[in-house]
C-alpha cells in the first residue's frame, strides 16, 4: 500500500528533456536544489536537465545503481526513508522494510550501492534519543530490491560506510566515549565510582567483509578522531581525516589490512572540508581552508603520498579561479571533476581545463556522477 500511495504523489518535472529520457548520452551529474525539494539530472554530454520531486520532505541523492539505470535516495527530515526510483522518475520504491519499531522512530542515511550491484549498505538510524538528541546508528545492508536490514554492526554508533573499489570491504568510522585527558594527546585513568567526567566521543576506521565474517579496527588512536574513509581508487590504500581536537584536521592514510601502520601526510593543522583521490591513486585531493598564511579560504590541494605534505602540496587547477572550493567529484573516467565553488556548482572539462557554471541555486551536498557502468539505454 505504501508504494502505491508514493506513486500517486510522485513526479513533477521541473526542466524538459527529450523524452528519450532513458536514452541519455552521459555520464549523468546528479545533485539537489537548495530547498532540498528536487533532485536535477544534468547530462554534461548533451546538456540536458530534468528536475525529479517525490513529494514532501528534504531529497538527498546518494548514487546510482551500478548500471547507471536508478536513483538512490532519501528522502525525509531526521529520519529519512530510502527509496529508488527510474531516471524518469517512474516506478519509485521504497526500500527499507523495518518491523522493529514503529514509523516515525527510525530512518536511514548514507546509502551506498555495492560495486556489483548485490547489496546497498546504509546507516539505519533508531530508538529512543539520549540526553543529547541522538539515537542509535548502526551499519546494515540491504538486497537492492529492498528488504529488511542486516546488520554489520551492533555498538549503535557507527557512520559513513564506503564501499572498496573491488566490493569485497566496506569501510566505516565506529565512536567510542572516552574520559578525558590532561591535553588532548593524554588519556586518562578511569573515572572513580561515582564521580561524573563528561566523556569525549571519538572515532577509528574500521572495516567489514562483505559477507560480515571478518572486521576489524583499520586504525586504533588513543585520542583524537578520525572521519571520511576513502578508499583509493586502486583500493591498495584508505585516507582518512584525523582530528586532534575538533576543527584541527590532518590528512592521514593506511594500507587496507590487518595491522597496517598509518601514515601521517601534514603535519599543520588546517579544516579539512573534503578529500578525495585522484582517478590514478597517486594523491589526495583536499579542500582545505587555511592551509597557508597566504591562503585562508578553502581551495583544492593535492596532497602528496610522500613527503611532507606541508610543504609539498600543490593548488590543483590554480589558473581556472576555484575560490571557496568544496566536494569535489571526478567522474568515473577522470575527464570531468564537479564541485561547488562559491556557492555554485563548477563542471570543469579536464582535458581543456574550461570551467561551466551549471548553478547557483543547489544544496549544501556533493554531486554525484552516475557510475562506469552507465548504460545509453536503460531499457
């Protein structure tokens, strides 16, 4: 019944495109309006939009399928619900079946499509808020026709799940709470019985298989945080933000193996906005706001796997004017990078290293670019 009723309020098409809709040259960007009312589909082939809305609540794209021929999505405040839908628009599901607490108390965010196409991982989010306003979040993945959760993870406070190149790990960043130290590189003896510390939460990287037989702890910091894990496009190696304390980030990597040893790449703190990997894996790229005296505002950096990154790292793209640089985004086949830049959103065509302003009315989230596995028609 749910479904049905979901279509019935489904599709309003902001900008026309052929109706060969399905038949789009490609590769697709996808990205949300500011109002978080719409998601627009932009072929940077052809140069076609369409603006797909799927009734009230904030939209969120998260991805496409591996053939390129459905959208992932939420959609929903707090506690969004996931759906796919047809690139037309048609023939939306909703995704997350949950009996195991009312509508209303539990959500889901950050879904990823497993490379083959067999699996969605995702946060599901539940219970009952704690002091603070948060509920339980936990690792769990889905059949792509939807279903009930399975659960990667069980301590409640796990996010961010990326999936490696191959398909066989997924990556994500686990909290746990901490009595605090006399300084931020200190940890303490254990709080006496009785007495109250607030705690601090922190992150390490963790991974899962992906038929949830083997995990581990990716990185193990006595203090500080870590956040975004991503894997290398070669997926040899994971990078990953570390935070000593809030605000104060630092660009850092790992093998993706058991007992790896992390390696430092800077060593001045900066904020750290995004970072992603060049289609080659040879570097980081990073949108970093005062990374040098001379340089406040966040601009695109390459970050180098050797060396000191402090002193090594390069402005990528410097002659083409991409101030206030954040979620960069290449496409599958490395020619086009998308990113907002001043508030708008920027398709740069590597190759002649020309700049197209597609819009300054989108959300404050990364585009997404449909996947290798595009397909001219989607049948």
């Amino acid at each position: 019944m749910r479904h049905r009723l979901f279509a019935l309020c489904l599709l309003v098409t902001l900008f026309v495109i052929p109706a060969r809709a399905q038949e789009a040259s490609g590769p697709l960007l996808a990205f949300t309006t500011a109002a978080q009312d719409a998601i627009i589909l932009y072929d940077v082939t052809t140069g076609d939009r369409r603006a797909l809305s799927f009734g009230e609540g904030w939209h969120t794209i998260w991805g496409f399928s591996p053939d390129g021929c459905r959208l992932l999505f939420t959609r929903g405040g707090s506690l969004a619900r996931l759906y796919s839908a047809r690139l037309d628009g048609s023939d939306p599901r909703e995704l997350v079946q949950y009996a195991a607490a009312p509508d209303g108390t539990w959500g889901v965010w950050s879904p990823r499509w497993s490379p083959d196409g067999t699996r969605i991982a995702l946060v599901l989010i539940e219970g009952t808020p704690d002091v603070n306003g948060v509920r339980d979040h936990r690792i769990a993945w889905i059949p792509p026709e939807g279903g009930a959760p399975a659960f990667y993870s069980v301590t409640g406070d796990e996010h961010e799940p990326e999936w490696s190149p191959d398909g066989r790990w997924l990556a994500y960043i686990s909290y746990t709470e901490r009595v605090p130290g006399a300084d931020i590189y200190s940890t303490a003896a254990p709080t006496p019985a009785g007495q109250f510390t607030p705690l601090l939460r922190e992150a390490d990287v963790w991974v899962v298989s992906y038929d949830g037989t083997s995990k581990y702890a990716l990185t193990t910091f006595p203090t500080g945080s870590a956040r975004a894990p991503r894997w290398s496009p070669d997926g040899d190696l994971v990078s990953f933000i570390y935070s000593p304390s809030p605000g104060n980030d630092l660009f850092w990597m790992i093998a993706s193996e058991p007992g790896a040893i992390p390696t430092q790449l800077n060593f001045e703190w900066s904020l750290i906005l995004d970072a992603i990997w060049l289609p080659d894996s040879t570097a980081i790229l990073g949108a970093v706001r005062d990374w040098r005296d001379d340089i406040s505002d966040n601009r695109l950096w390459t970050i180098p796997l050797v060396g000191n990154g402090d002193a090594d790292a390069r402005l990528y793209l410097d002659g083409l004017g991409l101030t206030y640089a954040d979620y960069p985004r290449f496409s599958p086949d490395g020619r086009w990078l998308a990113l907002r830049s001043e508030y708008a959103l920027a398709l740069v065509d590597l190759p002649s290293q020309t700049v197209t302003l597609l819009d300054e009315d989108i959300g404050n989230l990364p585009p997404v670019w449909s996947n290798a596995g595009f397909a001219a028609s989607c049948g």
